[in-house]
C-alpha cells in the first residue's frame, strides 16, 4: 500500500457513509426538476458571452443509474479498506501497526496516537513516514 492509498483510509468510512446516505435519499424520490448552467458564447463575432439554463425531469432511470454508480464507488473502496486492513496486520514494527491502524480505521488525530503511544506527535508521524518510505 502506497502513502497516497493509506491517507485515502482517513476519510473512507465518512465517504461511503455520506454515499450510503446519498443512495437513500435517491430511493425516497421520485420524477424531479433537474436544473444546470452553463457558460457559452455566441459563435459569431463579437462573441458575446451568456449562460444558457438547461432544465429537465430526472426519470427514474436516471436515478437508478446514479443509485448503480455509487454502489460501484463503495465496492470499490470496501475493497480497498479489506486490502488496507491486511496489509496493516501484517507491518512487523507494532508502533507503526498502531498509528496506521489508529489513524486510518478508528479516524485518530495525531495526538491521540501519540497519547496512547507515550511519544510524541512528530515522533509517531516520522515513524510512519519512515515506514511508507522504505517502498
């Protein structure tokens, strides 16, 4: 697992519960007035600029292609939390194992790690670097 993939974990469980959220909200509607704005220009000299409204009716269709492509989103990050979690157990340093696990799945600050670690907020984060650093 990257860095990049591992800072992902922080906010994973708050993305898929807000998606999930998201999912529901679709279910309970029906037929709505969908609304957007868009800029464009006049294709003739002197191009003036103006927005065009576009407005139309979500069918249910709509809904359920939406409802479908954040499903896909939360099986893809499930899949990713799963993968994390292995990795994770298997990190041989326990500090390390700990901050990472902290961090990423119970959503920690910092200074909690530190807190329950007995170290310093530097120290943890530098442990932690060190250790993404080494791949």
């Amino acid at each position: 697992m990257t860095f990049k993939e591992y800072k992902k974990l922080w906010a994973l469980p708050a993305d898929i519960k807000a998606r999930e959220s998201r999912i529901e909200k679709l279910l309970r509607r029906k037929d709505t007035i969908a609304q957007d704005a868009v800029h464009g220009s006049a294709e003739n000299f002197p191009y003036t600029k103006h927005t065009v409204i576009i407005r139309g009716v979500e069918t249910d269709a709509d809904v359920l292609a939406m409802q479908e492509r954040l499903k896909k989103l939360n099986d893809e990050y499930d899949r990713l939390y799963g993968r994390a979690l292995i990795e994770i157990e298997d990190i041989t340093d326990p500090e390390v194992r700990v901050a990472i696990s902290r961090r990423s799945f119970d959503g920690w600050s910092w200074e909690e790690v530190a807190a329950e670690l007995g170290r310093s907020e530097d120290a943890i984060k530098k442990s932690v670097g060190r250790y993404f650093s080494q791949f």
